[in-house]
C-alpha cells in the first residue's frame, strides 16, 4: 500500500472512531427525567443534593424528598445517581444506577437495613405512562415475592420487580370505592390467607400508584399509594 493511502486509510479510521465516540458521549449525556419518593424517612432531609460518581452536580439546587407525593420532574444528564444532604456534599443518602432504557423514573427511597451506609437503599421504577391513565391504579412490587390482589372480584398478578395496572374504569363501572384483597405467594405457593384488606378509591382525572415493598427493618410487607393527578 503507498503511503498516501495509508495516511487516507489512518485518517478515515480516525474519523470513524471520533464519530464513534461522539455517539457514545451522547448517549451517555442523554438526559432522564426523575421523580422522588422517600417511602419513609430517615434522618430529617426533606431535599437531596444529586451529583454524578465524581461528585459533579446534575441539578442546579437540591431536590424535594416527600413522602406523601412525587416531587415534581427534574432532568438529568447521567444515569449514575448519588444524592447527597442538601448542605452537605459529603453526606451521602444513597445512591443508583439507572437502567440504560428508560426515560422517565419513580425513585423511590426505602430505609436501609439497621446500621448500613448509607441510609436509603433506592429502586427506579420505570413510569409505564403511556399505559397509565386517569382512574388507573399501577401496582408496583419490591416485596421479594410474587403478590396477588383481587380489587372488586378481578384477579390481578404482581410479581417481583414488576408492574401491573389495574384498568378500574374499562369494566364499565363507576368512580367509587372497590375492595381490594392481597395474598403473597411463598415458595411458588399462594398463601390463603390474605396480608392485606382493604378499599381503593377510583376518581376520574387521578391515576394512583400503589408501592408494596418489603421494609429492610421489620421484614413485614409495606404499602404507599400515591394519587398523581392527570387529564379527565
């Protein structure tokens, strides 16, 4: 080969990497929206400081940590998470990795076991919001084991790790109140009795999400539901 082409060759090569890498770099930079959720609390912020691995902020001030409802959406340009308190850099609170598809998350911030750092353990939870409309009513499930609900005579299956929205409103029914029961499955067995009796309220205009998650201290099944509030 001459050298000419040689050089050519070496310079389209080099081109093609620096492409490459651009691409990467973006991907990379590409921004996720997130929503915050302290299932309950430890300590006593009610904001978080978010920065990325190196400790560079992704938000330009701290971000709300309620516990009662979403905070309202802030954009990130990382997937790498770690929060920190609010005036101080160097507390950690917790930290998570997002998954690399996804554009739109449910942080949710659980306690940590009994005398770990740092003090929240964190779960993402992809918004399923093209599918999640007024009325609705998303189950999300980090209990460790499969969950049951039977909601006004419909059965509905939640496994670990997943979501399953109860469509309240194509029945036909109704806004109103509708039973709701819950059985864990142990072992690949469903238990007969059930953990947790109760009524949900279906309103138009309002789509609920309902967290069961496993509280790293007691050990005992744990629910929130959170009302987020949509178009009719």
């Amino acid at each position: 080969m001459k050298h000419s082409a040689i050089k050519s060759f070496i310079h389209r090569l080099a081109l093609t990497l620096l492409l490459a890498a651009s691409v990467i770099s973006g991907r990379a930079a590409e921004a996720v929206k997130v929503r915050l959720l302290a299932f309950s609390r430890v300590g006593n912020e009610t904001e978080v400081g978010i920065v990325d691995a190196d400790g560079k902020p992704l938000a330009k001030k701290p971000v709300a940590l309620p516990t009662q409802q979403l905070s309202e959406s802030t954009e990130i340009a990382s997937r790498a998470l770690v929060f920190t308190a609010p005036d101080d850099a160097k507390k950690i609170l917790g930290k998570v990795t997002l998954p690399a598809s996804g554009a739109e998350f449910i942080l949710v911030f659980l306690p940590a076991s009994e005398g770990t750092q740092p003090p929240y353990q964190i779960d993402a939870v992809a918004l399923p919001s093209s599918e999640f409309h007024g009325g609705d009513y998303a189950f999300i499930n980090y209990s460790g084991s499969a969950v049951g609900s039977v909601i006004d005579g419909e059965k509905l299956q939640i496994p670990h790790g997943k979501c399953t929205i109860y469509k309240a409103m194509e029945s036909g029914k109704k806004p109103g109140n509708r039973p709701m029961v819950c059985y864990r499955q142990k072992d690949g067995v469903w238990e007969t009795t059930p953990f947790y009796s109760s009524r949900i309220i279906v309103q138009e205009g309002v789509r609920n999400l309902v967290f069961i998650c496993l509280d790293p201290r007691s050990g005992a099944i744990d629910f929130r539901g959170i009302a987020d509030f949509v178009d009719r």
